[in-house]
C-alpha cells in the first residue's frame, strides 16, 4: 500500500461476478483475515485493520480474528459506523482508497466511488497486489463444462440467443454483456462444475446481431462442448480475453447491462467509449425465470425423487428416534444426501443442508460442523432445510419434524407458520401482481401473534441452476418485478425463537394461469415440492376448513404421486402419517 | 401564439397550489374547451385542437366538445398517442411548446422540457395569454381566512414551525417553499373557503429558522387572524410577492421542496441561485398526517355526529321505500346534506356525495345531475359515499344498502367486498409495513372469484383539511411510506359490473399502536366511522368467525356510541336492523 501510494484498502467478499458462492481463488477476504463466513468486508489502513459482518457471524469472526490484529465491526449495532464513514474518518482529505474493481459489482464501485469523491478521497479501482503476497492462490477452477440436452432446456441456444437480442434491441441496445455465471448457463445450455452448489462454468458472455461470444477458459472444453457451441453458431474465445473484446466494440454502441451484475472493471472500459445502457433486470434473466413446458415438466420429475428421498430419510429418523440410536444433525444431512444421490440425474446437492435440532433451528443459516454437531433427541422439533441439483431440476425443501414430545405453544406457533404457508399457496392475483403485495398472506397470523420472520418468504428457483436466482421475490420489500405464468418461486414463512427452537415450512410454487374474466388475467400457485407436513405439529382447531381442505388435497397428491416410487412398506408408512 | 411564435400549447387542469380542487380563477381548461371533467389535457395547434381525458370522461367530453373543433383523445386506449407524442409528431424540428409554468407541478414540467428536448423542440414556460383573451375570467377567491383554535388542532402553530424546521434541517436544507394548500392550512392552524370541499386559503409560505413567512392576500386577512399570526411569530406579506421573496434568498441557500407539490413557475425561479432538495414526502405533510390527542378526540366526536346522520338518512330511506314515496339520487344528497349539517361544527361536506342507483353504481365518479338523476327503487342496491368538514374532524364513509330484493349474486359479491373490508380493520402488522403490503388482505377473496377493483383501498384524511390527503396510502402500487400510529386512513374495497351495479364499504381507520414483543413494535387499526353495515346483504355462510366477530363487535360499538345521540325510535329501530 506505501509503494502504491494507497491509504486503505477495502476487500470485499465477492467476485468478478458477483456471484452467491465465491470460488476459493477469489476468497481474498477469507485469505487475509481467516474470517470464513459468506459476508464480510477487511478493511486495511496503514495502522489498523477491521472487519466488518453481520449479527449472523459476530461469534464466529470473533473466534476466527483473534490475535489477527483485526477488529471486529459488528454491522447492524447503532454504535457501528459504516466502513466508508470509518474510512472517511480514518484518512486525510487527498488520500487515496485502492479496490479490486475486478471484484465489485459496478453499481456498488460506483456508489463507493461517488461517497468517497464527497468526502475530498481519491478511489483507485485497480488495487489487487494480492497475486504476489497469496502463496497458493488458488487457480480459477478448470472443471470440465458440458452439454445440458434440449430434453432437460427445452429450448436450443440458438433460440434463446435470438429471444436475447430482440429484448436487448427493446431495450433500445445493440449488445449486451453478461458476467452471471447462471444466466451465462442458461442462455448456452451448458453447465459445469466451477462454484459450489451452483452447477455453472467460469465465464463471460458477449451478445449481439453480429456475434454472441462466450469467453471460457480453453481446458473447460471438450470437443463434444466444442462442436456444439460451433453448431449452436457460438464463437468461443478465452476467459482472459474479454477486456480486451470490450475495448473493441466500436465507439459508441449501445451496450445494456445490469450494473449489479458486471464487475467495475468491466464496467469502466466499456463506459470509457460505448454508451452504457443500465437496466436492473436484465431480459436473459427475465426470459430464464419463466419456465418451459420441458422445464416444468423436469421439475415436477426432480419433485417426486426429491419427495422419495425425503420419505426415506424421515422413516430412518422415525425409526432411530423409536429405537433410541443416535443420530445426529450431521447423519441428517449425510442421510439426505446419500439417499438423494441414489435418484436419477443426481447432481449434487444445491446448497449445504441446515439440519438444526432445538435452539439451532433458530439460527437461520445454521449448518452443523463436528464442533456444533447436536444429537437429535426425542424431544422437541427438528428443522431441515436441504434441496438437489438434479439434471431435470433443482430442489428447494425445508421441513419441521417432531421428534418427540412437543409443547402446546409449539404446536401453535407451527400452526401459524402453516396458516401462513397455505395461504399463499391459496392466493389467486391479477397479472401484475408484485410479491410485495402476496407477502402478508404469509405472514398476517405470525402477526397477530406479535412475531415475524425476518427473511423473505420466497426467492426464485432455477432449473438444475441455482438455487436462488432473480428476478421475481416475495418479500417485506419492494422488488418490481411481477410474478409470471412459468416463475417458480420458494414459499417458506418461518419462525425463529432464538435459544428455543426453529420453524420453517417451505415448498416450490409454480405460477400458473388461473382464469381470465372481465377482470383480466388472474394467477395462482401450483405446489410443486412433494412431502408430508409433520400433522402431529398442527393444532387443527387453528386451522379453517379452506386449509384443512389445502392440507388434505396436498397430503393425497403426495401420496399419489409418491407411493408408486415407495417399496410397500415405505407407502403404508406415508398412508399412515397423513 | 403567432405573435409570440409558439406552435402548440399544452393547457393543464392543474393549478399553482396542484390541488385537487381547481378554483375558477384556474379553470382554465374548462374555459377554453366547455369540458368540465376533473382530469383532462387541451393541446392547441395552428391548426388542430385535442383534449386528452380518461374513461371516465370519454362521454361527457364527447357530449361537451360537440361543433367546439376540439378533438377527444382517449387516454388509455392502445392507439391513442401520449399529448407529448402527438404534439412531437405534430410539429417540426426547432418549433417551440407553450405552457404555463405557473400551474404545472415542477416535476411535471421538467419531464415535459426534457421530452421535448429529445425532440428538438423548444419550451415557453410563460406562456400564458389568457388573461386579455378570457372575459370575465374570476380573481383569485378571496374568502376571509379564520383561525383554528388549538382545542381542535391539538398544537400551536409556533410549536408546529419549529418541528417542520427541525425535519428541514434534517434534511439537510436551511429553507423550505411550502405552495400545498391544506400544508400551509394545517401548519398555521388557518382554514378557509377557497377552494370547494377542502377549507383551505389561497397562499404560499416559505419556513425557515430565520423567518416564517405567510403570503396571503392581504383582503383575506380580518384583525383577528392578523393579530393571532403576529402572535405565533409569523410574518404576512402579499400573495404576489412570493417570486420576489424566492429571488432574495441568499445565493446558495439550500430550500427543500417537494417538485410535485410547487409549481415550476416558483420551482424556476428558486433553482436559478439557490441549491434546491428534492423529497417526495414533504416533512411537514409527514408531521400533518400523524393527528394528535385532539384531532384523533375531535375525529371521534365528528364520527358521532356523522354516524348520527346517515341512521337518520338510513331510516328515512327505508321510510319512503316502504311507503312508495319517489326517493331519487339527489334527495339522497340532500338528505345527508341537510342531516350533517344539524349537527354541532359542521362548515360543509368533504367531497361531492356519489349516490348511485343500481347501474350507477357502478361509474366510479359518478355524481348525480339533473339529468341522469335516478329514483332509487325497491329493487337492487345504492351506493352512497359521502363526507363531511366539521370543525373537529372530516368524514368519509360509503355504504351499500338494500333498497328492497336482491339476487343471491349481489349478496356474494358485497360478502366478498365485506370480508376483504374486515379482513383489513384486523389486520396486525410491524413498524415499518406500507400500505402496499395489507392492500391484498382487501383484495384476497374478490380475486379468488376472479374480480378485482381499480382504485386504491385506502388514502390518508386530513383533520377539518383534504378528505384525500398523503402521503400514505393503501393501493396496489407502491408508496414508500410506512402506516405510522396516528395516521387516518380510507378502508374502501369495492366492486363494480358495468351496467349492473357497484359496492363499496367505506371506514376510517386510525393506526394505533398494539403491542411490542421481541419481535419489535406491532400496529392495528381501530375502525373510527360510526354507521351499521347492512346485514341484508350479507351471506353469512362466507364468512369465518373471526369476521362474523368482527361485525357483531363493530355493531356493538356503533349501537353504543349513536344510540345516547338519537331519539328513542331512532335508537329501536338501530337495534332492530343490527
């Protein structure tokens, strides 16, 4: 930092692009301050260094700072100043902040940049001396790509990139670029194994009337990927070379990107010559939210793996509970995991499976480690929040077992949260309709109670892509993007009483059409994710008829739809639990 | 616009104050095209001439544009072009529009100014020749302005000044230029009579630590109100000299203003020297909307009151339906008329009375004329909404009675309408929740039968001010402000077949706080107006126990507040329809 005349440097926990989980080549921040959590930001000014995180890691960053030298900023704590305001504070008027705009996303470089200008700061955006000082580093990975077949997509490459070129044209734009490594899967149909739980390549993408590009890394391709991408009228060309493909495109093009979604560096050599149009929803996205007839008809077939692999894990746990055999949050996810892997088209899993008994269940993005591992007793609740990447699609479930005696009040505050559940599994909504609007449906009986969960109640689903993915949202907050025929979207109202336990109750939703009157167009949900309800949970003198009425038709699909997949046994003990 | 060289004007129905309500002196629209509806563009041409209003307009345009050479465009319609659009495709490359920047809200206008520019074509913002051409045109009212005293409002000017200065300041502003009437009316603790159903004066203010200024006519102003604002502290100058106290501000100052609520005239004039804050919710119509002890006591009172007139008028109607007495649409206006204005501070009705029979019901403006005037038959449904001003409070209440039998459909869809009405008054919900989120708890069962209603749930009222005031709302589209505890706000789901007829069922409700748990601080509503439902139109078998509880509780508490107000009879025959 004296060499390069930077004052403080910030180090950020994401990638070149921007992705949910960071490739260990780019865990810089875990690197230097041996912090290990999904979120945090280092700090380093020539005599003090920090690091700021969220309530959810202030233990943990405690534990893993000691003795580093780093201070622990607990973001969230009135006391907590913001690290640009500790910056600003920190430093002198012309001094100067180095970041790696290779791992930001513009539109956040971009904002840092304009609060450090206000306060008299230079910002250089190309600070990374990381490569010399990281013994190690790990490479960009190099997994393999390959080919997701049109029976999986539904739809070749070649189309999807016509259908991406009309929407870019509407967007008043003539290229785009894309720097998400799932919308790059997608629009390509192809996938990789290169980020955990994300089954995607390492990738840029160019898009235009003249040419789409895709920049790889040449040891990713097989000829077999080779051949199809020439096929699909796809120009391949290497990773490192898309800054310089940028520098280019001829002066003043119209070039549309997600500021949120392209890292600043390549963000800044485009914005030095081509006018840069910015959209926050970019329309590969829109167009990779709305499911395919193939698509749909792929989830619905992961579904009913997935269900057969949770009703096989529930029997063994009802089994070792009865027969007292420890079984802990870490066999849980094993379990999970080894009976899912045994269904067709298994992949892997989607995201790392929270097993939490009792009072882990309320710490919402608990996984257990060997340190924390907790026997599951038979007494009191067990929350399970697991989900796989299957060829034909990618599941999302969580359920809450009893596992023994459980109290009045627990029964009542499940039978909120399902309350909840099924209520906006029950919503019927115009065309237009935003999540903001469907999200009380969620959450009006945990209200009246005076309590909340404080996580969305529905995310966006892929198609064996991530496990969370955009547009679409149905939150306490304002996302404009409505719910469309074809989205599949989470439905999981939660309750969390810290040191007690965890609820959450979450199924897939697919928006369907409804009916169309005078009106207009009218949605609705279909429940996609087939599993049984803990029954022995409700207190059925909360329930009205309409969703006693909701449980039993869900409880009979799931039957149907399961019991052929069972072997006998297995079937009566679902009869037999409903 | 020879003379002055410009090629088309755009005539608005605004005025300088953006009300709702324009005074004559500002019917500029009106004067130039015949056409009386509230909304509604006149653009001229050299040679052309088109007025641009919405559906609810298209009849009566059509009707009051006849031989006049105006053309109707309506909005709305796919092919009807956008007034913008029209005039760019009109006129040619380097001509110049016309408006009057005096009665154009500054956003509205520099969003005009900055399409034109991408069309090359220049704007006048002076452009207002109407004076010499318009006989008779009306002055500016003049009404005498009054005091109101703080037994109603609770809080004394001085006192309100110096929190709207505190709010300026925080936001980072030393001046604000307040142009809102019903603002300037709360703030000074003045009302008037200048402007029909809102008892507010013609004037401008401008608040700042140094000096707060009212610019008012100075004919308005009696020795009393004189005395009493030289009391608070505030200066009086003449309402036209506004501009030359703007150009007097010290270069640089920082005034905060909200650029819909100023006109661009004012809005030109400030931005010239000063640096101007923008805020869509102006801190004082944020402190104005949180009523205190007095105004929420004063409302509660005027709710009695109001309660007590429509069972007066509920029981002359059922009267003269029994009895075969001819009751037609403008008798039920001037019945409630006449009831309200019996009772202890009534100045005037808050709106104009909607009283629709059967299919006029269903015209969501509708207001009875002459001419369409209808009797109300022993068949079928009437709507009436209606409002009063009352020194301690204004009103706003709709409801949909039985004139005699009714379809079995009629009873489900007003069911509907209901269940949504109460599913809303029952609501619990976190600080922080805005009106979007709730608006489906309104909408949820019309949807399920695939109907819907196009207007908002719910808007904010104001104390002796606007029956329609903000910032909050309850609505389908997104407003950002939260429902704090003292907001009073509309509760109105409705439902309208064309031809057939129209419901709606119309409470104020107040926010209130409920509880606080770990979860933070939860709010309800406490349903303020006072006037049974009629329980005719009810199917009771739709609804759940907890809404049937809701209406016998609600019942209880209009029975027990009206019936110590109204006479024996009056009281028996309350009981009897409850």
């Amino acid at each position: 930092m004296q060499q390069e005349q930077v004052h403080a440097c910030v180090i950020p926990s994401t990638d070149p692009h921007i992705g949910e989980y960071t490739p260990g080549r780019w865990k810089t921040r875990e690197w230097i301050s041996g912090f290990t959590g999904s979120a945090g930001t280092v700090v380093i000014t020539k005599d003090k260094a920090g690091l700021w995180t969220d309530s959810r890691y202030f233990l943990q960053a405690e534990e893993q700072l000691k003795d580093t030298g780093i201070d622990l900023y607990k973001d969230g704590l009135p006391e907590t100043p913001a690290f640009s305001d500790w910056i600003a504070s920190e430093l002198s008027a012309g001094d100067c902040v180095g970041i790696e705009g290779d791992v930001y996303a513009a539109s956040e470089a971009k904002s840092l940049i304009e609060y450090f200008s206000g306060k008299n700061l230079n910002v250089r955006t190309d600070f990374a001396p990381y490569d010399s000082l990281w013994e190690n580093r790990p490479a960009i990975p190099a997994n393999p790509a390959f080919v997701l077949p049109e029976r999986f997509t539904g739809k070749s490459c070649r189309d999807k990139i016509k259908e991406v070129i009309t929407d870019v044209n509407k967007n008043q734009a003539d290229i785009t670029i894309l720097a998400a490594l799932d919308t790059i899967a997608w629009l390509f149909n192809i996938r990789g194994n290169d980020v955990k739980y994300n089954p995607v390549c390492v990738s840029y993408a160019i898009v235009s009337e003249k040419e789409t590009v895709l920049f790889i890394a040449p040891e990713k391709l097989t000829q077999e990927v080779s051949d199809y991408l020439q096929q699909e009228g796809v120009v391949v060309a290497d990773y490192e070379k898309i800054a310089g493909y940028i520098c280019s495109i001829p002066s003043g093009t119209k070039v549309l990107i997600n500021p949120a979604k392209i890292n600043y560096r390549l963000y800044s050599i485009l914005s030095e010559h081509c006018t840069v149009k910015e959209t926050t929803v970019h329309p590969a996205d829109s167009l990779k939210s709305i499911k395919n007839t193939t698509e749909i008809a792929g989830i619905r077939n992961a579904m009913q793996k997935d269900g057969v692999a949770m009703v096989k894990f529930l029997i063994d746990l009802e089994k070792a509970l009865k027969n007292n055999e420890t079984i802990t949050e870490l066999d849980v996810e094993e379990k999970l995991r080894v009976y899912r892997s045994e269904q067709e088209f298994y992949f892997g899993e989607s995201f790392e499976t929270i097993a939490g008994y009792a009072a882990h269940g309320a710490i919402v993005h608990y996984a257990a480690t060997p340190e924390s591992n907790a026997a599951v007793l038979p007494d009191g609740i067990l929350l399970i929040d697991s989900g796989a990447q299957y060829f034909d699609g990618t599941t999302d479930i969580t359920r809450t077992v009893s596992t023994g005696q459980v109290s009045e009040t627990i029964k009542q505050n499940f039978t909120y949260v399902l309350k909840g559940h099924i209520q906006l599994a029950l919503a019927v909504f115009p065309a237009g309709t935003v999540g903001m609007q469907l999200d009380a449906l969620a959450r009006q009986f945990l209200w009246k109670a005076g309590q909340n969960f404080l996580h969305g109640t529905g995310h966006g689903v892929g198609c064996f892509l991530n496990v969370h993915e955009g547009p679409q949202s149905i939150r306490m907050n304002y996302n404009p993007v409505p719910l469309e025929p074809g989205m599949i979207t989470s439905n999981e109202p939660g309750l969390y009483l810290a040191g007690e336990y965890g609820i959450r109750i979450e199924n897939l939703l697919l928006t369907v059409k409804a009916r169309t009157t005078d009106f207009g167009d009218f949605y609705a949900f279909e429940t996609l994710t087939l599993c049984p309800v803990d029954t022995r949970l409700i207190d059925y003198s909360l329930l009205s008829p309409e969703e006693i009425g909701w449980l039993n038709d869900y409880h009979q699909k799931v039957y149907d739809q399961l019991a052929p997949l069972l072997s006998k046994e297995e079937a009566a003990w679902l009869k037999e639990i409903l």
